[in-house]
C-alpha cells in the first residue's frame, strides 16, 4: 500500500504536505479524478483530520521506487531537461530538504502515471498550481516528456 501502480503514483515516504497538497486539489477540484474516479469519491468523504492521519500515515513508510526498466541514454537527456526546468521545485525523495521543495517528489515514480500526469498538465485536464510550472510544461519541445519518464524512472530508492 502506498507503493501505487502503473497509473497510481508511489506516495509512500513522500512528505505529508504534498500527500495533503494532492488530495485537497482533488477536493477542490484543480485535479480531476480522470482514470480512478474513486479517488475523488474517496478523499471527498475526509475531514480535515482525515486528510493528516492519512498524509502522515503514507509519510512514515518507507520510500519505494518503480524499479521500471529505463533507457539510460533517455534518462540522461531527462537529466539535463530536469536539471534546467524542474530541479528547483521538485527534489529527489532523499533529498534532505525534500519537504520543503514545491513540487512533489518524481524520481521513482511509475513510468505510465509520470507520462499521464505530465500529458494530463499538457492539455490542461490538471490545473498547475504554479504559472511558472505551467510555463515549462508548454515549452516542452518533443521527445522531452519521454526523457523526463525515463530520467524519473531510472531512480532507485535506498532504505
């Protein structure tokens, strides 16, 4: 539990403020339940105190990774996309100031859901929260998102 699946995204060891962050996007509807209509049937069914046992519950597990196969020549491009347009909000798992960063966590993450949530800010069916995060998905040029998931998937998690 925690550890998703292809279109789930892994939120066990991610800080509880972004599980919290999420799940009220969903609430408020800024993020649409497109797939899995249960999640917003779910989540809108918590209390505020809900929402924390919940977030904090996820946080205390361990950080998992996909463990997905990656092309290494891709994830070294994604490297350089990451490194100039997302690394300022959205840090690795392990990274010591991981709670403080912006943006969730994405290294490790299934390659289907990172390519369907990266499609879904794409064509506007999930809000940015951020115009500057909005700014940099529109000035992806073709192949990057495929570098990104690639680079994201090539993540290992340590325990």
């Amino acid at each position: 539990m925690g550890n998703g699946a292809p279109l789930i995204p892994i939120i066990a060891g991610m800080p509880a403020a972004h599980i919290e962050e999420a799940i009220y996007a969903y609430v408020d509807g800024l993020r649409q339940c497109v797939r899995i209509q249960e999640m917003c049937e779910t989540v809108s069914a918590l209390s505020e105190d809900e929402v924390t046992q919940v977030a904090e519950h996820y946080a205390d597990m361990p950080r998992r990774s996909s463990e997905e196969e990656f092309d290494a020549a891709l994830a070294a491009e994604g490297a350089e996309i990451h490194a100039s347009r997302c690394a300022i909000c959205h840090l690795r798992p392990d990274d010591k100031d991981v709670e403080f960063g912006l943006g969730i966590p994405l290294h490790g993450q299934h390659k289907e859901y990172l390519r369907f949530a990266i499609e879904a800010y794409f064509q506007g069916e999930r809000l940015s929260l951020l115009d500057a995060m909005a700014r940099e998905i529109q000035s992806l040029k073709p192949g990057d998102l495929s570098a990104l998931v690639n680079y994201y998937a090539s993540y290992r998690a340590t325990e």
